[in-house]
C-alpha cells in the first residue's frame, strides 16, 4: 500500500507491520473468535514500543485497521494520557487513518485498562491490551498445568482465591482484572479493566479482541458472547459504587477517578472517561 | 510371592473388592521398584504395607496413585454406581475428577499435600469447589466441621498451615483429603516426622475416622507398631515383591517368611 497523506511516515508498510506478521495475527484472532475466551499463541513481534506499554493490543489494531477506520485510543478511559496519545500517533504516521476522541464515531477502539461508559455498537471493534493473559496465574504457576486446567474445565482453583478474600476481609477484595467466564466454557482474565465495566463485556455487540505482546497470547470475546463474572451464590458479584458525582459534568453513574488537588487532602471526584465526561458537559451547556 | 493368593489372608472375598490390583510391575531403568504385585482392599477395610527403604513400598503407592505409570499390570476401582474401572483405560478428565472425589493420598510431609500459602479453611474447601460447590457458607461450614473432627481450634481456620505445628498440618491435610468422602485413601507414612505422643493421637485418630466413615486405606508405614495399630491386614515387601501377607496379628506375632522374622525381630520391645 502506498502512503498517500504528507503526515505519514515513508518507508514502512501500512500501520508498521509487515503484511505477512499481520496475516498471522489474523489467524490468531480468527481463532480466537471461533473459541471465545481460549487463548490462541501467536508468534508476537518486537515493536518500537517497551513490554508493558500495549505491544499485544498494538499488534492486533495493526493488523485489522484499515485505511477507512478511524481509529481512537484510550488510557484509563483518558484520551490524552501519554500511552493514548503515543499510539494515536503512531497510527497516525505509520497508516494514516483517522482518529477520533469520541466513541460513537470510532470504528475501532484500542483501550488500555477501561471500557467506554457511551455503550458499544455493532461493527465496533475493541481491542484490550493485557499484560498477563492467564487467569490462572497467580493459582497455578506451571504452564502445562494451566493448559490442562483450561482443557478440562477445571476451575475449582480460582474458586478458592475468591474463598480466601472472603474469609480475610468479608467480601471479595479484586477490584481489577476480575476473573470472567466466556460463553460458559472458558475462564478468562479480562485485562486490568475495573470490575465496574465487567457487566459491560456481557453480550456485547462489539467484537472484543484482546492482546498480550510479552505473553504473546490473543483470545477474543465475539459479538453477543455471554461473559459473567465468578462469584459465590451467597456473595453475589457486585460493582462499585460512589457516593460522590463527577465534579465536572455530575455523572453518577460512570466510573469515578479520585484526584487529590492539594497538600490538604482536598479531593475531587471526575469522570474516568474523558469522552464520556465532554459529552455530558457538552449537552448540559446546550440545554 | 506365588503360592500366596488373596483368599490366604482370610477375608471374606463375598463382595466384591473396591480396589484389585494385579500383577503390578515398575522398573526404573534396570531396577525392577515393583514385581508382580498383586493385592486387593475391601471397603472399611485397612491394608498396612511395611518393609525397609527402598523395598518399593512408596513406589506402589504411586502406581495404585497413577502419579507414575506402572510397566505392566492392572489396577481396578469399583466405581460408586458398581462399575469396574481399570485405572490406565480411564479417560484423563474422569480420573483426575476421581482422584479428587474418591479418593484420597496422604503424603508423609504435610507441606506436599498442602497449599501453604492458603488458610486451614481454603485447604479444606479446596476439593469442595474444585467439584462445583459455589456457595460460601456450605463451603466454610464443612471446613469448620472437618476441622472440628481433626481436633483442629475452630479460631484457626483463617490461619495459613505454615504456622500450624507438625501434627497440626498432617491432621489438616487428613482432613482436606476427606471432606469430599473418598471411598480409599492411599497414605505415605502419614505419622513419619512426629513425635511419639503426636503419632499416637494422630494413629487414634485416623482408625477412628476409618471406623466412622467406612473408609478403605491402604498405609505404607516402616513402623510396625503403627502397622500394628492401624492395619486389618499386613504385607511385608522386600526388593519390590511381596514376600508376606495376613492378618496383621498374624503375621506380626507368627512370620513365616526369613524375612518378616528379621523385622519383628529387630523391632525395639
């Protein structure tokens, strides 16, 4: 493909990877939608970013985009936080598509650790970047076991965390990256996103594809994919709650970051998604 | 080993047995750990396997176990619903659910069979929801039964086994491997490494248990007195055969075998 546009760099393939390492990423994921929540290996490439900072959710954004996506990036729910910026640029240079701050005009969303709050569409595509892709890590250190356990369906082991934190603090104390359910079959770690946007992930519309570049792992959650969260029968899965409202648009009902503004302890409570916040507070200014 | 059969040990054979091995054999390289070992363990019933270190007792324990593959031989379980299950033909999934739910292994170090960076309680719990128990309150009320049963302080269920004493950690691990009502538990010295008063409560214990639950065990022990405290029935293994079997007092109080004289001969009166 030929970069057309002034802005985008020369001398690389459209969005940075060569066309064969994206056919491979793209069976991956085609074999990952075809097993939701099984975690497809995938020959993950070096990219001009560190470990840590979204090179599996980088990888599998360049090898879906296309010229006609407009793509928008988000860290934490924020727009403008480094790591969103420096991937919205990248994607800029190296493809030349268009990018986009609100939700409802993307077609493609890279996200690191935070669902949109505006609900998600059909032909939306978002894409997680997870650090450690195995839900079972931190129960069963030895890979070949984890497998097994995934095989077999053997999830009694998880259970037992969620035992743990009940029986030391009373309720069930994972707040991030809590363990989910795909389509009745297999566990999985739904990336470092707060619980509060677990129920989100449940019979979504969009396609759902997650990458972990370092653990060079993809698995995916298709359209309409039913996705719970564990829990006990008699400590049921619940999200938080704030007592507070957003200080900028008043929103009770998203997700809420606690920002300290002094040395005094004085806080304020604002929106987590910034998008989501701007159009709230561009429809109040309108009324 | 020959000319003993099943029916010498004087068990009344009219039910069928719930674990039949036969002719087991398990080489390590030249070394042959296991020769043609052949026995069988009724319900309720104790079986006591002595012999020296390094006569394959451990080893046979591992096969009956499928934790190593014997060479050659066949291992039967009757299932709950009466079914003859051969062991090595089980589906994975299937045997792995019946290791977890039938079954039972005790290790001789506690720290084997236990997660130490889990509560007493979460140990217990373990097998309950590894089987699809869901419930919290079910789950934390059969942890506090069983820890009352294994004389464990009920205010210690929150505690990680690593701060438990010896004995404390072998009954808890006895207790995890029973609370989901194994029909045979397979135990590996279960009182090597305590201290002789502890071994004596713990021995109390465990036949107790058997007792009240109706529990099959097969224990390998090189201690006699705990053979003789534990066991219905003795084998005595020497270089991986079984040269003895019977009624443990019989065996303890008239060995035939060269052997077996040596052993009772040489325990400390």
């Amino acid at each position: 493909m030929s970069n057309t546009d002034a802005n985008t760099s020369t001398g690389y393939n459209f969005a940075y990877l060569d066309e064969q390492t994206k056919r491979m990423i793209r069976r991956a994921i085609l074999k990952a939608v075809a097993i939701p929540g099984y975690q497809v290996p995938f020959a993950s490439r070096e990219m001009p970013l560190p470990y840590g900072w979204g090179t599996g959710g980088i990888q599998v954004t360049a090898s879906i985009i296309g010229p006609d996506d407009t793509l928008k990036v988000i860290d934490q729910g924020a727009d403008d936080t480094t790591n969103a910026v420096s991937i919205r640029r990248f994607f800029e240079r190296t493809a030349g598509t268009a990018t986009t701050e609100r939700t409802t005009e993307a077609s493609l969303i890279q996200t690191r650790h935070r669902i949109p709050e505006t609900p998600l569409r059909e032909h939306q595509i978002i894409v997680y970047q997870v650090p450690i892709p195995e839900p079972l890590r931190w129960v069963e250190p030895r890979e070949a076991e984890t497998r097994k356990m995934h095989a077999l369906a053997e999830y009694g082991a998880m259970y037992v965390r969620l035992y743990e934190d009940i029986a030391q603090f009373g309720h069930i104390t994972t707040t991030y990256d809590y363990p989910v359910m795909v389509d009745g079959r297999y566990l999985m770690r739904p990336s470092p996103i707060p619980k509060f946007d677990n129920p989100k992930m449940d019979m979504n519309p969009a396609l759902q594809l997650f990458g972990a570049g370092r653990e060079k792992r993809i698995y995916a959650v298709p359209p309409y994919t039913s996705v719970e969260s564990l829990d006990f029968a008699d400590h049921p899965f619940t999200i938080e709650r704030w007592e507070q409202s957003c200080e900028i648009c008043g929103s009770r009902d998203s997700f809420l970051d606690e920002v300290i503004t002094d040395d005094r302890g004085t806080r304020v409570f604002v929106c987590s998604d910034t998008d989501h916040c701007r159009q709230r507070g561009a429809a109040k200014a309108a009324e | 080993m020959s000319e003993l059969s099943l029916n010498d040990v004087g068990y009344d054979a009219e039910e069928p047995p719930l674990l039949q091995v036969s002719r087991l054999c398990k080489r390590f390289g030249p070394q042959i750990v296991c020769a043609d070992v052949s026995f069988a363990l009724w319900p309720g019933e104790v079986l006591g396997v002595v012999g020296e270190s390094g006569s394959g007792k451990t080893t046979l324990l591992n096969c009956v176990s499928t934790r190593l593959e014997p060479d050659s031989g066949r291992i039967e379980f009757r299932l709950r619903d009466g079914r003859i299950a051969q062991l090595s033909e089980m589906s994975e999934p299937a045997r792995r659910m019946l290791m977890r739910t039938d079954w039972g292994f005790v290790h001789q170090n506690p720290r084997d069979g236990l997660r130490l960076g889990l509560s007493a309680g979460a140990n217990i719990g373990e097998r309950l929801m590894e089987v699809g128990s869901r419930h919290y309150g079910e789950i934390r009320g059969a942890a506090a039964d069983w820890l009352a049963k294994v004389e464990i302080e009920i205010d210690r269920i929150d505690d990680p086994p690593r701060v438990f004493s010896g004995g404390m950690q072998q009954r808890l691990q006895i207790a995890r491997n029973l609370v989901s009502r194994p029909r045979i538990v397979l135990m590996d010295e279960p009182t090597g490494g305590l201290d002789v008063s502890v071994q004596a409560r713990l021995l109390d214990l465990l036949r107790g248990l058997c007792t009240e639950l109706g529990l099959a065990a097969l224990v390998v022990t090189h201690d006699l007195g705990v053979a003789r405290l534990l066991a219905h029935r003795l084998m005595v293994m020497q270089g991986g055969a079984i040269v003895e079997a019977g009624l443990t007092d019989q065996v303890l109080d008239d060995p035939q075998h060269p052997y077996t004289q040596l052993l009772v001969a040489s325990m400390l009166q």
